[in-house]
C-alpha cells in the first residue's frame, strides 16, 4: 500500500513538472474548440462515498488532432474526459470524433471513442480503453463507476447510507476488422457462434489452455489465438 502511495505521488509530481515545461513554451492551443458547450464541472458533495474518476488526479494525456499535452483523467460515471484550462477551471472535452483518440502518457492508458453494441443491443457512443490489437482482431474494455443515492434510516435501528461512487465490474469487448464491435462472449458457445468455421479449432484451444473468461489475460490469450 505505501508502495503504492508513494508511485501515485511520484507519478503525480512528473505530471506537475512536465505540465508546467510545456507552458514555459509558446502555445498555439485553441481550448475553447475542446470544450464541451457549457460544461463547466459541479462540484461533488463531501458527504459522497467514492469518487467518479478512474484516476482522481490530472494526468498529462495527448488528444488526437490536439497540438502538444494536457492534463486529463476520466469520469467514468459521466463517461467523459476533464481536462484543466490556462485559467485552471476544470472543463469538459468536446465528445466528438476529431479528439476520438486520447493516449495517456505515464500509464500508457489508450482510450477511444468509438460506437459499440452492448449486450441489450443497444448502440453507445463512449469511450473505452484499448487494452490490445493483434493484426485484425482488437480487445477493448469499458470502465464504469455508478452512482448511488442515499438511503435514509427508516427505523431509529437502522444506519442511513451516505451518497456513493463504486466501480463496476469492466466489461469487455471485441472488435473484428472494420465490424461492429460487439461485447466478448462470456463462455465457449458465445465465442464459437461469432466464429462457427473455428469450432473445433476454438475448444481445442480453450480446453488445452484452461481459458476462463472472467480473466483479463486469458481474453488477450484468445486474441493471439484468433490471429493466428
């Protein structure tokens, strides 16, 4: 834990530093083209468990078609990127395909925004992280932090829940080509219906490997595998 503490400040301090000898050269940046009309950030009540951002500090990130770095993090309950103006107010980046790709520098973090379907069928246009891409097959995950109102005791026994961000469990996605990207099957037979000409081919390699597909790393195994 003190670990990890002390790489969190020491990853913040950098972003800091590096920021401020960006500014000490000339800029050319047009930051009201980046902003979001009228998105100005609300402040979050202190009373409120958790917090909505992956990362609750600002970290030096490069925006497509964005000349140079600036300080962003994501709001995945909004499912929007802030960023910190020369005037230092906290904006909204603009949700447009001109800025759709955003690379963070220190964690290496490469988001999209793209549109994908997700299990109910429905299209989303959002940001999701690009975790790998192995010749045509892609393997993309979508981080989510939901919001909870309080509830208020109803008995002088019971305890009243303050107001709460918690993480989501991430979901994953597949991207085949220039297809759709849909959501990664969550067993074998999912996985065999998107591609039935490499059934056998597919258990084969499930079965040999111990694939479970509630793991990260064995979701990236049968990517190299659909690859090949």
């Amino acid at each position: 834990m003190k670990l990890q503490l002390k790489l969190a400040i020491i990853t913040t301090l950098l972003s800091i530093m590096m920021y401020g000898q960006a500014y000490d050269r000339p800029r050319t940046f047009n930051y009201s083209g980046i902003t979001a009309p009228e998105r100005f950030i609300s402040k979050i009540s202190p009373a409120t468990q958790g917090s909505p951002y992956i990362y609750t500090t600002f970290l030096l990130a490069k925006i497509e078609n964005f000349e140079g770095v600036a300080l962003l993090r994501y709001n995945a309950n909004n499912d929007e990127f802030e960023f910190i103006d020369p005037s230092n107010d906290t904006l909204v980046l603009k949700k447009v395909v001109t800025f759709s790709k955003i690379s963070f520098v220190a964690n290496k973090s490469n988001y999209r925004l793209v549109e994908y379907t997700d299990k109910q069928k429905q299209k989303i246009f959002g940001y999701l992280v690009c975790l790998q891409e192995n010749k045509d097959y892609s393997l993309i995950k979508r981080q989510k932090i939901d919001f909870y109102e309080p509830k208020e005791a109803k008995t002088s026994y019971d305890t009243r829940i303050p107001p709460r961000f918690e993480r989501a469990k991430d979901t994953y996605f597949l991207k085949y080509k220039d297809q759709d990207i849909v959501e990664f099957p969550s067993n074998k037979k999912g996985l065999v219906k998107l591609y039935p000409d490499k059934k056998e081919a597919i258990e084969t390699f499930i079965k040999q490997n111990k694939i479970n597909f509630d793991k990260e790393e064995d979701l990236s195994k049968i990517i190299d595998f659909l690859a090949t």
